[in-house]
C-alpha cells in the first residue's frame, strides 16, 4: 500500500487549468439544453492560443 501513496496524495491537484477556458465567461445559455455559450471574444481567444499551440 506504500507505493500508492504518492497516488492518492495527489487526488486532489487539479490537471487542467479552467480559469483560461472559452466557457469560463459565459455570455449566453440555451433554453431548453442549458448549454453555455462564451462570448465571442472568448472564443476568438481560445483559437487563437489554439494556432498558436499545435505541435
């Protein structure tokens, strides 16, 4: 049980980082799906760190 102890103790950290996500400044929800849609600032953002990113 000792060699899952570094596993468990890192559970809780987080892997992704959200607060830069497309979703994170929600402009709109649909009615029915209450899906959120980001502002289109938000979205240009997030394409361009994409382009700007590929490997």
């Amino acid at each position: 049980m000792k060699e899952n102890n570094h596993k468990e103790r890192n559970m809780s950290v987080p892997i992704e980082n959200h607060k830069t996500a497309a979703w994170a400044n929600i402009e709109n929800v649909k009615k029915n799906s209450r899906v959120p849609l980001p502002s289109v600032f938000e979205v240009e953002n997030a394409k361009e760190w994409v382009d700007t990113n590929e490997k």
